[in-house]
C-alpha cells in the first residue's frame, strides 16, 4: 500500500518498510540477470505473506477489542449546529495478547512486543484509527493489576473496516507487477487497420529513412579522416603496400552523422615471411601507428588493443569544425568490407529492404537494445535480412548465380532447409560422418566440394577472403530480380517483429541469411557451439556464461555465431521487446483509435518510445517476459516458477499502455528528428 505519511525506520518484522521502500533498480544494461528476476520474486512474494499476516493479525486485534473491549464516549465533535458523539473502544495490551493466545492455534505464540510493532506501524499509516496509549501512572499502585499496568489499545469505531479496507489494498499494491505478456498480438495482422491508417504507418517508416541521411559536409571529413589515417598507416609501415577504407554502416549507407568511422587497414605481407611472423610484424605495426596517432592533431583518446584476437584502435577524431567522429581502426578487415557489401547489395535489391532495415536499426537504438556486449547492429541485420529472405522480397544472394528465381528453385531451398544431410553437404570442411543422416538422403552424396546454383545447378565460386568462402551474387544480374511478394513495408515490419516474438524458438531454430531461413534446426548448423540443454538456471552463473540461446550463423565465418555474446536473459528479453514492437504497431495499442485515454500519438512514436519509465529498472516485473526459462519448476532453487495462466492476471500486469501514454504526452519533440540519444554508462560503440 502506498500512502502519503513518512515512516520512521522499522525493524525487519514491520510491515511498513515492506510498503514504502519497495525495491529498487536490479540488472544489468537493459535486461536483469534471470537470478536476480527469480530472487526478487521470491522475495516479494514472501514479504506479500509476511505482510498480509500482519494485517490479518490487526484486524484480529481491532475485532477482539471491538467484542471484548470498553466503549469510551469522546467529547462531542460540533459541525455546524448539529452534535456528533463518537465513540472509541479500548482494551489493555496484555488483555488483547491473552484474548488472541486463547481464539486459536494460530495465534497461540503472539508476543507483546510483536503486537506493539505492528500496532504501531498500522498507526503510522491510519492516523487517528488505532493507537497505543501508555499506561496512566496514577494506576501504577501495588495493588494493581498486569492489564492496569499495561498499555492500553485505542481504537475508533470504524477500526474494522478501515483496516479491512487497508487489507485489500495492501494486497493489490504489494502483489507481484508483470509486464504483459502481449500473447494476442500472435494472432494480429495489419488487417486491422484502415487504408488511411495503413497508408500514415508506411509513410511514417519511409520518414524514419531521413534519420539515416549523412550531410555532403560530414561525408567530406569522414573521407578526409580515412585519407588521413592512410597516410599516417604509411608512414608507420614504410616500404609495404598499406589501404585505409570504410566498412560497416558508414560503407553500406544506413548511418547518421553521428555514425562510428568504422576503418579497416590493409597491409601487404613481406614477401617470403611465414605467417607468424606476419602476425607478428602486423601487431607490431598497429602499435606504431597507435603511437604515431597519439601524437597526430585531432586525435584523442586512442586506445590500443592490439592484444586482442582482432587487433583494433578505438579513436575520438575531433574535425577542423570541431565535430567529434568516434570510431575503430581495424587490420586486414577484407570479411568486413565483404560483409558490408553484402548488406548494400540486399539494401539495393528492394527499397523495402532499406525501409525495414532503418526502423529496425533505430528500434534498436531507442530501445537500448544492440552493443558489441550482446548482439551488434550486424547480427540484428542478419535477422531482419533472413527473415526478408524468407518471404521471398529477396533471394539468398550466397545460393545462386543468377537473379531469375522460379519456383522450383525456391522448393529446392525449402527441401535443403529440412534436410540435415543437404545442408551439411553445403559445408565441404565439415566431416560428413558427424552430420545426421536419413535414409531419404541417402542418395544425397555428401562428398561434392561446391555449392551449386538453386537456379541452374552451376558450381558457385568460392570467392575465398581471408580463408573462408565469401561468394554472393552480384553486378548487373541483379537488376532482373522481381519479388513475388508484394507486401508493404509496414506489413513486413510487423511481421518479422511478430515471428520473432512468438514463433520463433531460439532453443530450436537458428537463423541463417546464407540459407535463408530462420527455422534452420539448431542441430543441422553442428559446426556452430551447440546449445548447452544440460545446464539449468538453478546454476545462473553457468548458465549465463554457457548457454547460448541466439543462433545466428555469419554468412562468411560459417563456424561463427553471431548471437555468442548474448547471455540468455537478454535473448529473452529482445524477444519481448519484438512482443512489444508488433503490439505498438497495432491500433489497439495506438492511442489515435478510441483510446480512453485520448491523444494522437502515431503507432512509429509508440514503436521507438524509449524505455525510460521506472517500472524496466523493477527485476520483478521481468518474469513474465523470460517465461520461457520460468515456465518449469527450478531444480534445487527457491525461486517460483512463473505461469503466464496464473500470474499473468490483469490486476498483477504493468498498464503499459497507460504507462506508455504518458510517456508520449511528455515528450518535448518527435522521435524521429530527435538526436541520437547519448551512450550509456557501460554500453560499446557499435559496428555496423
């Protein structure tokens, strides 16, 4: 129960405390760690027992008093001309601890000192309902009595129901608060909404575009800043062949002025050196041009991490006008620009590619959700591309060799998908006695070395950068691609947001743009680390640090999974976040259409509403959105499991969209020209 009237510190035992402090912010970034989610739980849900107690054991003193208890007529109260007599009932402390050790079992080890905590902290929040009066001393002679020594219980006439009514609304405040769990929008569409308000949502996702412009004045010293950092890698590295070029978003075209200047360095190997001592001379390289950066004008902050498995420099670059550009200098990033291209060749293929890509991206952004810690911007693209490649707006660039599309070709990638044997047979380096076979494919050999087109058959080339096969289509072939699928952007905007909020298991699917597919097993993709079934959160530390719940195969490092840093609370929680996208895209959450709390907020404004209200900070109220990790009792854990069924009752969820409501009424400017929100304390800059 909340109530206006300051408490003074309490011990334990009170049910004050319990009421007024509440629990404070829990987790870590965006999404609280599942043990702290499953301990807050608990907690709340004892001090809910513990407190009810407390009030069941008031309303047992007030009615004992009430039966039992002297009535005191009080001086009579003048309002206006007519007379009011009000009447107080009292009962001495040791009398009340007797009467209740005789009603029952259940009060039979009451304590005196017990009573008068409770008593009064009940005072403290009904003020002028119930009191604890000391004893008077004129009754403190030899011949009196324990009761005439104790003190005394006072209480008005309406104590009954002023502490029954107190009762219930401890209850409904003090019961666990969830975040919706949303499970109607799984059975949504678009269809729901009118032409009109189709048309503004496709509108309002092409001028989410204009966030991703960069001025003619920034592209200029961006590439003033890569021929800079050339020659400086030039003067550090005499007598070598050294290039310096852009790669990530500022590469592909979906950035901002405030974008990261992603730069990778490319330095030719000596001739006759072995491959260590390549390695070697290239780290020493990077640590001179780190050195020779630091003293360079404009640079600062420069921070060497040459060490690491991909030697990078992280810079702030401050231009002769004063813009500060923050960015990475990285060595040899050849799978970088090829990764780069890929994403502008999808971008190129479909304008709605770019559309859905740029609200995915800001989404992203607003919501707090991407750094290098979980899932960088590039696997994000890799998620909406294959879902994209799914509905067919464009096909699996890496599986064909020419544009045109028919049918049979898209039935054959369908029977690969079902297949372990033939997606197996896609990845030669594999040893084919480790794939899972059946005896319909046992005809599928698996010792063909090379892809072949879905189209033609043709062998595709192998394109190898650094190693691995970085082959994808591209050139003018392209410009004969036709999608058989006409729906609109804002269509495919909610339905990627809403497969992967519903329908897309992470513990059985893994996403592959290279197939196309975001249904792939996660037992066909073996070369990827498997996902650890064995370990359970009854051991959260384990289960943070080894269970990778997001599968999403890199389209060139084929034995990497681009969702590996993902712990499995923050899977669990962008999937409710991809619950809430779909749900703020529908006008039963857009408060234009007969919303009782009026306004005119459009569903895009919803969509990339920030998440700054108090109630993400509350560990509690996350349960509801990890179900899937909850939903079965926790070996040898205390924490309750969380059943959506029971738990997830109205008058137990956030009113987000009352809550959100506000939040839109107390914006200052619109989302989409408002600047970049600034970096928070703990969060990476991000790549791509």
């Amino acid at each position: 129960m909340r109530t206006n009237h300051k408490s003074k510190p309490a011990s334990s035992s009170s049910m004050l405390p319990a009421f007024a402090k509440g629990l404070g912010p829990a987790g870590v970034k965006r999404f609280p760690y599942i043990n702290v989610v499953t301990s807050t739980v608990h907690k709340k849900r004892e001090t809910l027992t513990h407190d009810l107690h407390n009030f069941e054991l008031v309303s047992k003193i007030t009615q004992t008093i009430l039966d039992q208890g002297t009535v005191n007529e009080i001086e009579p109260m003048t309002k206006g001309s007519r007379k009011k007599r009000v009447h107080s009932h009292s009962m001495s402390l040791q009398s009340v601890v007797r009467a209740l050790r005789q009603s029952g079992k259940e009060w039979r080890s009451v304590s005196a000192n017990h009573i008068r905590t409770v008593l009064e902290d009940c005072a403290q929040l009904t003020p002028g309902t119930i009191a604890l009066v000391a004893p008077d001393p004129n009754a403190q002679s030899e011949g009196s009595s324990d009761a005439d020594r104790s003190p005394t219980v006072q209480q008005t006439i309406d104590a009954c129901s002023t502490v029954e009514r107190l009762h219930e609304e401890a209850k409904k405040a003090a019961h666990v608060r969830f975040l919706p769990t949303l499970d109607h929008v799984a059975r949504a569409t678009l269809r729901q909404l009118s032409h009109s308000q189709h048309s503004e949502l496709s509108t309002s996702i092409i001028d989410a575009m204009r966030f991703w412009q960069v001025s003619e004045h920034n592209v200029s010293e961006v590439s003033e800043l890569v021929t800079r950092v050339e020659t400086l890698a030039r003067v550090a590295n005499r007598g070598r062949y050294v290039t310096a070029r852009l790669f990530g978003s500022r590469n592909y075209g979906l950035c901002s002025d405030q974008s990261d200047v992603d730069i990778t360095v490319s330095v030719s190997p000596a001739r006759g050196s072995r491959a260590q001592e390549t390695d070697a001379s290239n780290r020493n390289f990077f640590r001179d041009l780190a050195s020779i950066l630091r003293r360079s004008a404009g640079f600062t902050r420069i921070i060497d991490v040459s060490h690491a498995h991909v030697p990078i420099i992280k810079f702030v670059f401050v231009t002769p006008g004063k813009r500060r550009l923050e960015g990475d200098i990285s060595l040899n990033g050849s799978k970088g620009l090829a990764k780069s291209r890929l994403i502008a060749t999808y971008l190129g293929l479909d304008p709605r590619v770019r559309q859905v890509l740029a609200v995915v991206k800001l989404w992203a952004i607003r919501r707090e959700l991407t750094n290098h810690n979980t899932l960088n911007s590039f696997g994000l693209m890799m998620m909406a591309i294959t879902f994209l490649i799914s509905r067919r707006v464009v096909p699996p660039l890496q599986m064909l060799a020419t544009a045109q599309v028919t049918p049979q070709a898209w039935a054959r990638l369908a029977q690969i998908h079902k297949s372990a044997h033939k997606i197996a047979s896609l990845y030669p380096a594999i040893n084919s006695a480790s794939a899972p076979t059946s005896p319909e494919d046992a005809a599928f050999p698996l010792s063909r070395p090379a892809v072949r087109c879905l189209q033609s058959g043709a062998d595709l080339p192998e394109w190898t950068v650094e190693g691995t096969r970085a082959y994808y289509l591209n050139g003018g072939e392209l410009n004969r691609w036709r999608s058989p699928n006409h729906d609109s952007s804002a269509t495919l905007l909610f339905d990627m947001f809403r497969y992967y909020g519903f329908d897309f298991d992470p513990r059985q699917h893994a996403i592959s743009a290279r197939l196309g597919s975001t249904t792939i097993p996660r037992a066909s993709l073996f070369h990827l680390p498997p996902l650890d079934s064995e370990t359970t959160i009854a051991e959260p530390n384990k289960w943070r640090n080894k269970v990778r719940l997001l599968a999403i195969e890199d389209p060139f490092d084929l034995a990497v999974n681009c969702g590996r840093n993902a712990p499995p609370e923050w899977v669990e929680g962008l999937l409710w976040e991809m619950r809430r996208a779909a749900w703020a895209l529908l006008p039963s959450a857009n408060h234009q259409i007969n919303h009782p709390h009026g306004g005119g907020h459009s569903p895009l404004d919803r969509l990339l509403l920030p998440p700054t209200e108090a109630v993400y900070c509350d560990a509690a109220v996350w349960a509801s959105a990890y179900h899937r990790a909850l939903q079965a009792p926790l070996p040898g854990s205390k924490a309750p499991a969380f059943d959506p069924a029971v738990d997830c009752v109205p008058d137990r969820t956030v009113d987000l969209e009352g809550l959100e409501h506000n939040q839109l009424l107390g914006q200052s400017a619109p989302h989409l020209r408002a600047p970049r929100p600034a970096m928070q304390p703990g969060h990476m800059r991000q790549t791509f």
